[in-house]
C-alpha cells in the first residue's frame, strides 16, 4: 500500500512539475520578444541615419563612426555597436522561438540566452495552467518521471546481493 502511495505522490509531483513548462516557455517567449522591442526602438534613430547614407547597413555606420575624427562620433561607435550586437542576440532567440512547440520547449529548456533565462526564473512566479498544452506536458512529464524513478528503485533493489538471493528461493 505505502509502494502504490509513493507512486502518487512521484505522479503528482511530476505533473505539478510538467504544467509549469508551457508557462515557462510563454514567460521566457515574452520577455524576449519585450527586450527585442525595446531594442529595436533604441536603433531607430540608427536605422533612419543608415538607411539616408549607408542604404540601411548599421555596420557601415558604425564603421563610419569608428573611422572619426571626432571622439565623441568614436566613443557613439560603441554604443551603436553594443545596441546592435544585442538586437541580434534577441533576433535570434526570437527566431528560435517562432517554430513548433517541440522546437521552442527545447531551445527554452536546453538552450536559452543565460541572461534571459536567468531574468525570466527571478520573475517567474509557479502556476496550474488548465490549458490543453499545460495538461499535455503535466501529464507527460509525470508519467516518463514516474517511470523513471520507479525503475531506477526497482533496479537498485535488484542489484542488492540479498535481495536476489531471497527472489532465488
């Protein structure tokens, strides 16, 4: 009896984990787009100067910029460049995010920006999505963990020299 309780609670356990996905990933898919934006507004001014005199090419502002006499232009030359380099760090997450739910799930699980990543389990806040998706992955994530502890325990019981000889019987 206690063996059938145990399995419960590892099943709960692993469907309160598995529900928490879908949120994550939606969390982690807002604040990038809302850095994204935000990046995006602060190369405006950028762009529309590039676009008047470098048909649109940032580097070659920046390049510009660096080649100056003035410092000031050379010192704004590294912002510029910083700004940029950031927008595309957020333009290739966003990217990474806008395929098929398997393809978002792993990037947000095994391969986020470790800043956002970081900013986004600071903020995250624990929730019991009743969405389709969240169910999907609660129940999922506790069956295959469930499955997994259970036959590790199993294992490791086999493997103890005593309790083989008493099954032999």
């Amino acid at each position: 009896m206690l063996r059938s309780y145990l399995r419960l609670v590892l099943f709960t356990f692993g469907l309160l984990v598995g529900v928490q996905v879908p949120g994550l990933i939606n969390d982690y898919s807002q604040r990038v787009e809302a850095h994204r934006n935000e990046a995006l507004e602060g190369l405006k001014g950028f762009n529309e100067t590039a676009r008047r005199f470098f048909d649109g090419d940032l580097q070659a502002l920046v390049a510009h910029y660096r080649n100056s006499d003035d410092p000031v232009f050379r010192s704004d030359a590294i912002s510029i460049a910083s700004l940029l380099g950031r927008f595309q760090t957020l333009e290739r997450e966003w990217l990474a995010l806008q395929g098929p739910w398997y393809v978002r799930a792993w990037h947000v699980l095994a391969v986020p920006d470790p800043q956002l990543r970081d900013e986004t389990l600071n903020g995250y806040s624990y929730q019991i999505l009743l969405a389709p998706s969240a169910i999907a992955w609660g129940l999922g994530f506790a069956l295959v963990f469930a499955w997994v502890v259970e036959s590790v325990v199993v294992m490791v019981g086999w493997l103890l020299p005593g309790r083989r000889q008493e099954r032999a019987v």
